[in-house]
C-alpha cells in the first residue's frame, strides 16, 4: 500500500510541470517571497515561543513579511499585536454570548466597532446593530423554513441593509440587483461545470461579458458553425434567442418555447473561453499553481515575478566589443559626488572600514539615489550594478521605479570582519530616459545602514570607484 501511495504521489506531483531555472532563479532571489520552509521554520519558533492560536501566527506572519525579521516575543511587544489580541478576545466573548460567526463579522465589527471604535460586548447589546443582528437571524429562520438557501438570504439582507429597504424577498427578486446576482450563480456554475471554480476565472470572466459586445459573445449561429466549433445538435429558442450546440456549448439555459431545450446552451461565457482574456487568465493561472507547488504562494510577490516574466522586449541596443556589455553609463569617482549619489547618503573618512566610505541609513521608511545619465542609449533589458559593500542588510534596488529586486549576501560589519562584500547584481529595466537621467533607488528594508566602500584592489573598470552601472545583458541571466 505505501509503495502505491508513493506512485499515486508522484503521478499528482508529476502533473505539475517544473519551472524553467531562470524563473526559480529570480524567485530565489526574492527573499520577501513567502515558501514552505520560511512558513515551517516560523511555525516552530511560534511554537517554542508558546504561542497556540493559529490566528495570532497568521498575524505574526504578515507583519514579518510586511516589516522585515522580527521574533514572536518582540512582534508581541506591538500595537498590531496588542489590536489583534483586542480583536479575537471580543471575538471570543461575542460567540460565547451565543451569537453566530456572521453576525459577528458583520454587525459587530463591521457596523458597531467600525462607528464606534469599541470592542465592548456591553456595549454593543444596547446598539442598534444588536437589535438588526437579532433581526437577522429570526427573518433568515424563517426564509430558511420556507427553502430560500443561507446564500440568498444573505444577499437579500445586505441589499435591504444597505439600501434601508423595507423589502420583501419576493420583491427583491424583481430589482436588478437580484438580476445581477442570480446571474452570477448561474455563471459560477458553469465555470465550475468547466473546471475554473476558482473566483479568478468569474471576475474576469464576469468583466469580459460586461465590456463584451454582442458580437463577442456570439460563437454559434447555425448548424454549420455548430459544426465547425466541434458540436452537434444545433438548437434555436426563439423566446430567448439562444442557441444550443452539444459538443461546442455548456451552459444551461431553460426555454418558453421549448421545453426540451436546456443543456448544451451557447452562453456569453462559452465565447469567453475563445478570448485571448481567458488565454492570459489561464496562463497566469497555471504559472501560480506552479509557483505554488514550488513552495512560493506570497501573491504579492507573484503579481510582481509575473510582471517580470511579461516584461516587454527591450528596444535593441548596439553591443560594444565586450560581449554582453553596452556602456559603462556611469562611473563614481572615489569622491562621493553629488551629482551621483543625489540623495540619503553621508560621507565619511577613517577610522572605520577604509580611508574613505559613504553610507545610507534611511531605514524601512525612506530610500537614497544614485543617478545616472541615459548617454542616449536605447531601453536596456537590465543594468549591471557594482559595488563593494562594508556592511549592509536586506538591501532592495530599483531602477526608475520599478520592481524591487534584493541582493543577499552574508552580512560584513568591518570592525569585527575586515572582508567586505564585492557584489555585482542585475536589474530589469522597465522604463528608460535615453535623453536624461535615471535613477537606482536603494531601500534598506530592515533599518540597517548600508556602508558602500570605494572598489580597492579590483580591475581597472573598478578600482577606486564606489559604484559601476553600466547597460548589460549577459548570457544565460534570467531578465
């Protein structure tokens, strides 16, 4: 039994194809990227730190990947942590009283806290929304007695809360509202009949209908293009004017005219599945699951590795003799200039970690610049960028704007290690002033100062220089 086990494993897993290198090769390079292991490891501090409720970890979690390293026992010395505590304890003493998770969510902390600011149960049983959240539950007993689902009711009650209706649920079923929502249920449906229940495929199928034309959603109008989709049975209901093609169509629609006709109806989402929208939907879909078996589910993080992976081609640039190498755009003499290092940075002379050095120390909530004339070449894909580094954290940089990339090294302090860091990185481009000047944007992520030492004792490209920023694109570099 364990050895089929292991088979069936494998055959899911298999089913998942690899990421390419070049694209692990960037996500490796994210450390803010959320993986199985990080995930685990905090687990087992949270733990050791003795901490139990699972809600308080998730908390934990956020604020680590949002502010940088930080323990358990530190995140508890907060204000995030003192609100969330606040948060579950009324939670607590809200459900205790008797009262559903609903209505807690929405008319305790939604209504009443969001008003007041309180998080005193006292206080809220003499509130009004006590009395709507008691309300509630007696019409949603008797909807439920009179077999309307938990779903529409829900629903039904938030139009009339919202609107101060004095609404039956009969009447409502006549509004647009209800039109627009019993659309949706059916459309859910459908996509999940397909096998795209997740709620990414509905909002962007739900938006392409809505922007659609008629034209767009019509993909069969006749036996003959019933034929050519790779259907058959082509069905016409005059009351509604909707086609069927078993084969080519899979929504359900019910027909006046037609009793027969139900199956097999060529809806507005069966076009969508033709559009170059669902196309790109499914292609980002797929490449989140694999990201995902791959152990990176931080969806920020992905939003920006699959705008890397999209990233437009680079206008072409003319190679100088060094092959992969256009430039250099820019080298910083030994003295720091302020026309390079424009902003954040303070300069330095001994003792400390050499003759000369230049540091940042803008922390988590501002940045330093270094900027750099174009020389009027065309968009790179990426710079190079070269530096020697005394000491430094978690460093982000960015070019022009852009996505943030980190640099990871083992951490040099020069007063106790003389061996600095001598790093060369690449950064995507994704915006370019040929004509003028651009901008490195360095971010210390986690409140470190950042030394910069001059390059001694490097190539003639380098040495003596802080910094080296030339346009690059090396073989084999992921961007």
């Amino acid at each position: 039994m364990m050895f089929l086990f292991v088979l069936l494993l494998c055959f899911v897993l298999c089913q998942i194809s690899a990421l390419p290198q070049a694209e692990l090769d960037w996500l490796q390079s994210h450390a803010t990227i959320e993986n199985t292991q990080l995930r685990a490891r905090l687990r087992s501090e949270f733990a050791v730190a003795g901490g139990t409720d699972l809600a308080l970890f998730r908390s934990w979690y956020d604020y680590y990947k949002a502010n940088g390293e930080i323990t358990y026992p530190t995140y508890q010395t907060t204000t995030d942590y003192t609100e969330k505590v606040s948060f579950l304890a009324s939670k607590v003493a809200v459900m205790n009283a008797g009262y559903t998770y609903r209505q807690f969510d929405w008319f305790f902390w939604n209504v009443f806290h969001k008003a007041t600011g309180s998080t005193s149960l006292s206080e809220w049983l003499t509130d009004k929304s006590h009395a709507d959240a008691i309300k509630y539950e007696q019409k949603k007993s008797v909807a439920v007695s009179a077999g309307i689902s938990s779903e529409d009711f829900y629903h039904f009650w938030l139009f009339a809360y919202s609107t101060s209706a004095d609404i039956t649920f009969e009447s409502w079923q006549g509004t647009p509202q209800y039109a627009k929502y019993a659309s949706g249920k059916t459309l859910k449906t459908e996509l999940a009949r397909r096998g795209y229940s997740e709620s990414t495929y509905f909002r962007h199928c739900s938006t392409w209908m809505e922007a659609a034309t008629p034209e767009d959603k019509t993909t069969v109008t006749s036996d003959s293009t019933c034929s050519s989709a790779g259907g058959s049975g082509y069905s016409h209901c005059s009351a509604s004017n909707t086609n069927y093609c078993c084969g080519a169509c899979h929504g359900i629609a019910t027909c006046s005219s037609n009793s027969g006709l139900q199956h097999c109806a060529c809806t507005a989402s069966d076009a969508w599945f033709s559009s170059e929208d669902f196309l790109d939907t499914k292609a980002k879909e797929d490449k989140r699951k694999e990201c995902i078996a791959a152990g990176y589910k931080d969806k920020k993080e992905f939003e920006l590795f699959w705008s890397w992976l999209n990233a437009p081609a680079p206008a072409a640039a003319s190679v100088a003799s060094t092959p992969g190498v256009v430039g250099p755009l820019v080298l910083a003499e030994s003295e720091m200039s302020s026309a390079t290092f424009t902003s954040g940075f303070q300069l330095t002379t001994g003792p400390g970690c050499a003759p000369e050095e230049f540091y940042s120390c803008t922390g988590s909530s501002g940045h330093s610049v270094v900027s750099f004339p174009g020389n009027g070449i065309a968009q790179p894909s990426q710079i190079r960028v070269t530096m020697e580094l005394g000491w430094h954290g978690a460093t982000s940089f960015s070019v022009n704007g852009g996505a943030y990339i980190q640099i990871l090294t083992d951490q040099h302090q020069c007063y106790s290690n003389p061996t600095d860091a001598f790093v060369q990185f690449f950064l995507p481009v994704s915006s370019w002033n040929a004509d003028g000047t651009n901008t490195l944007t360095i971010q210390d992520d986690n409140g470190f100062c950042v030394v910069y030492n001059h390059m001694a004792g490097q190539s003639a490209l380098f040495d003596g220089k802080y910094i080296v920023i030339e346009a690059a694109t090396p073989p084999n570099n992921p961007f």
